[in-house]
C-alpha cells in the first residue's frame, strides 16, 4: 500500500501561482510514476502531469508552458508549480501515485484549486 498526502490547494486571482506537493508514503517501488489529475464541477477527470521515477515529464496540452512538475526521488514527493493560473484551471486536483511493477494505482485525498477574482 501506497498512502499520499497532498498539499498546496487555494484561492488565487488569475495570473497567480500555486504550488502543490504530493508525499508519497508505504510500499514505494522504485519503478513509479507520480502526477495530477484535475476533476472541475460537471467535467471528466482529466491528466494534468506525470512524472516518472527516471524524470520524464509530460502534461496536458492546456497547461503545457504554464506548469512545471518535478519531484524529489528521496523524499518521494512530486511538485506541481502552476503559473499564469486562468479560471479554467479551477478544479480539484487529485495527485496519484503509479506502480509500475504491480500496475497499481494509487490516489491522494484531493486538493481545491480556485482561481478566481
């Protein structure tokens, strides 16, 4: 078992930033991917970013530019540094966890993002 606990959330005028952290708990493999999906009220659960244990990064073209992930391999925790944040990106932003070797999953708590003036 993987447990995660996410932080970061917030209210923010558009064009502001926020960062979100993700720490990663348990039965860590070294073999992994960690990111964010975003849920917004009426929509699809979609993928922002992803990082894998190697350090190859993709994201969501809608937030290609504009956010940055990274991660820190010891201290099993993924960032999300998002800039120039519009009232699209508001959402819940779900951070997960992905072992790769026992192809499971596993899911954060949840974080709100508002952007909003």
């Amino acid at each position: 078992q993987v447990q995660l606990v996410e932080s970061g959330g917030g209210l923010v005028q558009p064009g502001g930033s926020l960062r979100l952290s993700c720490a990663a708990s348990g039965s860590i493999v070294s073999l992994n991917a960690m990111g964010w999906h975003r849920q917004a009220p009426g929509k699809q659960r979609e993928l922002v970013a992803v990082i894998t244990s190697g350090g190859s990064a993709n994201y969501a073209d809608s937030v290609k530019g504009r956010f940055t992930i990274s991660r820190d391999n010891a201290k099993n925790t993924a960032y999300l540094q998002m800039n120039s944040l519009k009232a699209d990106d508001t959402a819940v932003y779900y951070c997960y966890f992905m072992d790769v070797l026992n192809r499971r999953t596993y899911w954060g708590q949840g974080t709100q993002v508002t952007v909003s003036s």
